[in-house]
C-alpha cells in the first residue's frame, strides 16, 4: 500500500537524478574546456545557475513534504538526505565554474 508521502518523495528523487545528471554535465564541460583551452565559462555559469535553482527547489519541497505530512522519523532521514545531495551538487556546480574562472583567466593571460 503506497503513502501520500511516497509520491513528493518519489518526486524529490527524480529532482536530484536530473541534478546529478546536470552535475555531470557541467563537471563534463568545464575539464573539457581546461584540457582543450576552450573557454566555457558561460556555459558552466548557465548549469551553475540551475543547480543552485534546482537546489532551491528541493528544499522547497523537502519543507512542503515535512509540513504537509509530519513524517515518521525514517522519511525524515530520507528528506535530509535528499536536502545534503542537492546542497553538494550546486557546490559541485559552482567548484566546476570556479574551475572554469581560473581556466579562463589563464586562457586570457596566454
């Protein structure tokens, strides 16, 4: 039998799986750009900013679920979790657009 609260929990994992994937990409462009001197730095700030955004989100909804649904003490776990992987993947966005700003800098400086 499902619980009302399995579908936004259910929800929050498709959410950090397209972060993860976004993650990806964003770590993906920025190593390609410093092995290959390509500046892509507004690329990398563009996936960046969605982290954060999609990071914000999450949490949104982590506190919708805990108001909503006053969950048992194994969801709230769950929902913390979730909280700490969407909060490490916008920090890995902005390490990638660090990582980019620095390339870039040393590509201007060449």
């Amino acid at each position: 039998m499902s619980r009302i609260i399995d579908a936004g929990l259910e929800e929050l994992s498709t959410m950090l799986h397209r972060m993860g994937e976004l993650t990806y990409d964003a770590i993906s462009v920025s190593l390609d750009g410093c092995l290959h001197d390509v500046g892509v730095y507004a690329r990398v700030s563009e996936m960046s900013d969605m982290l954060v955004s999609m990071a914000d989100q999450v949490e949104d909804k982590t506190f919708e679920l805990i108001a909503r649904f006053q969950p048992v003490a194994s969801d709230l776990r769950t929902i913390k979790s979730y909280m700490k992987i969407a909060y490490d993947f916008a920090r890995y966005g902005r390490y990638a657009l660090d990582e980019t700003s620095i390339s870039d800098i040393s590509l201007t400086r060449a």
